[in-house]
C-alpha cells in the first residue's frame, strides 16, 4: 500500500485531463490515501519534497523538473521492484546457478578429466569443456545455461507484474493521479524492466567469476578460435558479453510490459509472459519452421558467444541487437497505445 | 442503469463517445506503423541493397580461365557460406556415424572430435560459415563456425591444428615445411573451382555469362556446362573476381533443377595481410592433444581424394575402374568387403544392409540385378554381386554403364 508514495501528494492540484475520475476515487478511499502520504514522503523525502514545490510554483505546466520527476518516479519504481521478495528469490536462484555448475564441474573432473568430454561431445552448456582450465569459463557457461529459461522468465515475471500487479493490488489508480502521466509512468516502469534485465545478468556473471575464481585456476585464456588473449581482454570481453546477454533481454521486457498492460491480474500477465517465452523457444526448435525462426526474438541469443571469437563474428550480433529493438518498438508503442488510452479501474 | 443509458443517448455523449473512440484506436496506429516499417525494411533493404550487375570490360571465356589460372592472391581472410543439399536422406547421427566409419576416422576409442576429416565432412549437408585466413603457403587458417564453438583448422610452418573447442580437443600433424597444407575436403570457392576446371574438355562448354557482385566485389560469371547428356550436373556458375582472378562464388545446380546441390560463396573478404596471432596457436592447458603419427600422416594428409565431394568414400577405394569419359564417367570397383555395405555381399551386416537397401530403388539389367542409391548429385548402383558403380550421372546411363561394362 506505501508505494501510492509522493505521487498521490500533487492530486488537489492537478487540473482536468483525465485523472477526475482516479481523484474521485482517491477521495472515497481517503483515509487509506492520507496513510499512504505520510509513508511515502518519508520513504523518499529527498526528491519528492523539492519536487513537490516545484510543482506548486510552475503550476500546472511544471516542466522544468520533468526530468527529475520521470527520475524520481524511476526511481522509486526500482526501489519497490528490488524491495520484493520475490525479486530476490530470483535474484538468489540466478546467483546459485553457477555456483552449482561449478561445483558439478570440479566434482565430475576432480580425477583430472575435463568437463563435456563424452563420446558424441556436445553435451552440456556451451564453454562447459573449457571451465577446468579457465574459471572464467563459467561466466560464459552460466549465462549460455541460464539464457535459455530462467534469466528471460526472471525478466518475464518483473515486466508482467509491472502493470498489472498494481492494477491488482489497487494501486495502480493512485499512481496515475500523479501528474507525470501515464506515458511517463510506462517509461519508468520499462527503465525499471530493463534494469533489472542488466542486474540479472550482472549476478549471473559476478556470481560464475567468484566462483570460478575460487575454484578453478585463472590466466591467459583460448578463444574458441584456437587464439590467445589475456585475461584482462578476457574479462573485458565477459564485460561485452553480459551487455550482450542484457540487450537480448530486451525483447521479453517488452513483450512483457505490452502483455501487463492487458490485463488487470499480475499472475495472468507472469504466466502469460513466461507461456510466451516457451512457445517462443520451442518453435525455435523445430526444423520445419525455419522460416519464421529469424524472426523469433529468441533465435539469436546464443551470438553473446561470437564475441569469444577472434576477430569478433558480428553478423549475429547485429541481428540480434535488430531484432531486439524491433521488438522493443512494436510491443513498446503497443504498450503504450494500450496504457494511455486503457480504462484503469482498479 | 436507466439514467445512464439516457446519458449516453445524448447526442453531445454520443460524439464524446465517438471522439474518444477515435482517439484510442488512432494510438494504435503506432505499433501497427511499427510493424509496417520493420516488415518493408526486412524485405526492402537486401533489394536496394543489389546495386546490379556492374560495369566490366568484355573478356573471353578463355581470358577468364587463364585469369584464374594466374590468380596468385596470397593474402586473404573472409568468410564464406557454404550449402550443400545432395539430396542424402536425413539421417541424423546416424550418417556422420556411417560417414566416419566409412573413413575409419572416428571412433569411440582414440578418435579426436578435433580430426579434421572427420569434422568436414559435416560440410556434406547443410548451411555453414567458414571463416578463412591466408597469409602465404606457410599460414592458412580454415574455421568452421558454430553454435557457441568453433572449429579451427591451422597451418602454421610445419604444423598443422585442429582445434574443437566445443569439446576442447586438439589434434596435431606436421606436414613440410613450404607445402600447402591438403585440406580433407574442397571448401572454399577456389578449391571447388579447381575441381570443375579440371573436367573441363571438349565435353564441355564454358562461357562468361555477365557479371554479379559478390561480398562487394565486381566479378564476372563464368558458367561450366556439360555438352553431353546423362550427366546429373546441370550447370557450374563460378563469380570470378574482376581485378583478382580468385573465384568468389561457386555454385553448382543440377539437371534435374531445384535448389543448388553446393553454393559457396564469400559473404565478406579483404585482401589485407592477416594479423599474425590468427595462425598462433598453443594447445590450451588440459586439452586432449591427438597427435597424427608420421607414417599415417604420409598416408593420409597428402592423398586428399578431391575428386568428387564424397572424395573420403574414394579413399577407400583405390585400384578403382573408370568407365565413359568427361562429365558421364562412371567408376567402378569391386567392393569385396569394404565400401559400402550392401545386403549382397556383407551377410553379417544384413540388418544394416537391409536398412540402406530401403533408401534405394530394385534395378534389373544384362548385368543382374542390384539397387541404386540416389542423391541429386551422385548415384551409386550396389549389384547383387558386389560391384560397385558411381558417378554423377542419371540412374539410367549408369545402368547403361553397368550393362557395357559386364
């Protein structure tokens, strides 16, 4: 219920448009919403105040401080997001998976053999035979294990819920009472989204480098070219590749975040987002269906790896990071066609 | 509800009704302009971007041979696409296991996922992208791209390496000092241009049809076609650089029509020298490192039988018989207990024998019966007695060839 916050402060002032009827709700529920002030300016007193008198002086244009509202309004978006419990359980469950891939590794080469060596030789994750030799393989092994499912359900879960959790929860009215308005709100929440696509990856590979740093030796690395680098160009590369992996998740946030604003049930949107994302996956898989495959916002992601390259193999990766802002325009602008002119009654 | 159902038959409601309709629908213009202007980029941009066929001077075809010919590019790196459809039924694992077996090159025990002829000849079906380097006939470097790995092929000096590093293997052969490197396999539009001029006779007829681009190069087209009829080859087409003389594209169509059976061509290639670390290479620590012994290596490395893409079959088969002449030879040999296992001659592998027997077409002829084994290029007759007839004809001139050949 706190997170109504600051933007339920500026409602008496705010003339017209369309929030006369959120205000006429805000004022039946009024007791509820004085709470809500109260927690919310000392949840963030620091930019909500100042703002809040900007407001009042520039009157109702006041958009010499639009860009530290839309901050602001981000801001306390990823604060909420980040406070969850269920943001972190994911957090968490991302950050054990590569622990757990590098313990199964040094159990299973503990006799000197190396990891992925069977007879037909694919087996496993992608850089899984090259963890023993260089722990910072695993960066690479975790986030080609994890990219597949669980990084872009995690990514599925906090887009979906965006929107429609807080038409859920009833909060989502109070939000758009605040002036920033509801384009300005979609943009917060999908920054917030985005960020935490970044976030994700970045504990995968933070997590798959300490332990990989812990348990396996580090140095000059191979390339999967047969060349050789050194382990600071090799962890500039892991720097690209975790970029690389975050701009492939772009595509679900905004898959996501369209698919939230459908819908006033932040399960349904969740589920519906992560139903998507395997359909998705499985159509990627069937040979017969090779001609709509390239358009299947899956269909690069394994191209991080072309970064491992020497010279770095860039076709792939630009038609992922194409396909990626195709994405992100046709299901953004569609999000917002639905936001702005979407009948919010819970 | 009655007052609000008088409300909204109002006609001022109506129009509020009507605008706000209007409205909402007019923000969904955006995505659906969106999608428009993606779908007419992806189908638009590889059209504008085919500038037509450039202005060159004229040239003979024999001009473009001895272009060819005297071709001397030493420096390169590229990448090239390769397809190859030979119409070979989809057998999953199942035709690597039979190729390999064929080439005796693998294996569960003491086979290296890293040998390169047994790792090109996944070339055989598919789409690839290969990544080639050359810096000189000391330093050639061939790179088999995939999925999150990849396989290095390495001539450096005296050694050669493979590298696998899906399964970080590494196999290890030297070779002379100054001789190139034999690849196992024609990959490269080059290598698969010197395989069809050397069939070129008075069978053939060869011609420069026009000129194409290709990997932003102007280039002219020299097309290669059989005169004498029987040959599944339908036509050779083979861009060749205008200021280079290295062919740029290969592609090879066959009679029967349809898709090509190989297209090879550079999708990106600079002539600049290559830096030098593209042709070091160390073993990584902990690689499996299989070395090709001396003796094996003289057997194997030096004898790459280039002469038809099922060239590791021909390895098997020396002493082999040629009947016909030009583009309608067929060879021939006795398969006695190797090649190719077929129900007649290898009882102990009936169950195998029957199961490729179903891939094949019954036969009857002067020279008995036996079964045919097509593919969109090559066709193989396997008689009841165990001989063995292949070429890149149509199943009936190799019936044809069968009959005299008895």
């Amino acid at each position: 219920m706190w997170r109504a916050e600051a933007k339920a402060v500026p409602v008496k002032a705010a003339p017209g448009e369309a929030a006369s009827v959120e205000a006429a709700s805000v004022e039946a529920e009024s007791g509820e919403a004085a709470s809500v002030e109260a927690a919310s300016v000392e949840a963030a007193p620091g930019q909500a105040a100042p703002v809040e008198a900007a407001w009042v002086a520039g009157g109702a244009i006041g958009r010499p401080v639009s860009r530290l509202w839309t901050l602001g309004l981000f801001r306390s978006e990823l604060t909420i997001t980040l406070r969850r419990w269920r943001t972190l359980a994911l957090l968490g469950v991302l950050a054990a998976v590569p622990v757990l891939v590098g313990i199964a590794v040094k159990i299973e080469t503990g006799d000197g053999s190396t990891a992925g060596q069977r007879g037909d030789g694919g087996a496993g994750p992608a850089f899984m035979a090259q963890i023993t030799n260089n722990g910072l393989f695993l960066v690479f092994t975790a986030l080609a294990a994890t990219l597949p499912f669980l990084l872009p359900m995690a990514v599925g879960v906090v887009a979906g819920d965006a929107v429609a959790g807080e038409a859920n929860s009833g909060t989502l009215r109070y939000l758009l009472v605040a002036p920033a308005g509801r384009t300005r709100l979609l943009l917060a929440k999908y920054a917030t989204t985005v960020t935490f696509c970044l976030l994700a990856t970045l504990v995968v590979a933070v997590s798959a480098l300490a332990v990989g740093a812990l348990l396996f030796p580090l140095g000059d690395l191979t390339t999967i070219s047969g060349t050789r680098i050194s382990l600071a160009d090799g962890l500039v590369r892991a720097l690209f590749i975790a970029l690389a992996v975050t701009a492939s998740l772009l595509g679900v946030a905004a898959l996501g975040l369209f698919v939230s604003t459908l819908t006033n049930s932040g399960i349904a949107a969740m589920a519906t987002t992560v139903g998507l994302l395997t359909t998705v996956q499985i159509l990627d898989q069937i040979p017969q269906l090779h001609a709509i495959q390239p358009y299947l916002f899956s269909h690069y992601w394994l191209s991080f790896a072309d970064l491992m390259r020497e010279p770095v193999y860039w076709v792939e990766l630009q038609k992922n990071l194409g396909l990626q802002a195709v994405y992100v325009a046709v299901f953004g602008s569609a999000a917002w066609a639905r936001f702005t002119t979407k009948d919010v009654t819970a | 509800m009655a007052p609000y159902a008088s409300d909204d038959s109002t006609p001022a409601g109506k129009a509020d009704d009507l605008r706000v309709g209007r409205r909402k629908a007019v923000r969904y213009i955006v995505p659906v302009t969106v999608i428009g202007v993606a779908a007419a980029t992806i189908g638009l941009v590889p059209a504008l971007a085919d500038s037509g066929d450039p202005d060159l001077p004229k040239i003979t075809a024999q001009q473009l041979i001895e272009k060819i010919a005297a071709s001397d590019v030493q420096q390169l790196s590229g990448t090239v696409k390769i397809t190859t459809d030979l119409g070979l039924p989809d057998l999953g694992g199942l035709e690597s296991g039979l190729l390999s077996g064929a080439t005796g090159a693998t294996g569960d025990d003491g086979g290296s996922s890293a040998d390169p002829s047994a790792k090109l000849t996944e070339l055989a079906s598919g789409t690839h992208t290969l990544r080639v380097a050359a810096d000189g006939p000391d330093r050639q470097k061939l790179s088999l791209l995939e999925n999150a790995a990849e396989y290095s092929l390495i001539h450096n000096g005296k050694d050669v390496w493979g590298y696998d590093s899906a399964s970080n293997e590494v196999y290890h052969s030297t070779v002379e000092q100054g001789t190139e490197a034999a690849e196992p396999v024609p990959t490269t539009p080059k290598d698969l241009t010197d395989e069809a001029l050397k069939a070129v006779d008075d069978t053939t007829s060869v011609t420069v049809d026009g000129t194409v681009q290709v990997a932003g190069r102007d280039a002219y087209k020299l097309l290669v076609k059989p005169k004498q009829s029987g040959s599944t080859v339908g036509a050779i087409s083979v861009a060749v650089d205008a200021r280079t003389g290295l062919p740029l594209k290969f592609t090879l169509t066959p009679a029967s029509g349809g898709a090509a059976v190989v297209d090879a061509g550079f999708t990106q290639v600079s002539f600049a020298k290559p830096g030098a670390a593209t042709f070091d290479f160390t073993p990584p620590k902990g690689a499996k490192v299989t070395e090709e012994d001396g003796a094996d290596a003289a057997a194997e490395a030096p004898a790459p039988s280039k002469g038809d893409l099922e060239g590791d079959f021909a390895k098997d088969l020396a002493g082999l018989d040629v009947l016909g002449d030009g583009w309608t030879s067929v060879a021939t040999f006795d398969s006695g207990g190797e090649g190719m296992p077929s129900s007649g001659d290898l009882p102990d592998a009936g169950g195998l024998g029957g199961f490729l027997g179903s891939f094949g077409d019954k036969v009857d002829g002067k020279f008995g019966s036996g079964t045919v084994f097509s593919t969109r290029l090559v066709n193989a007759l396997v008689t009841d007695d165990g001989k063995v007839y292949v070429g890149a004809v149509t199943k009936d001139a190799l019936v044809k060839a069968a009959n005299t050949g008895k």
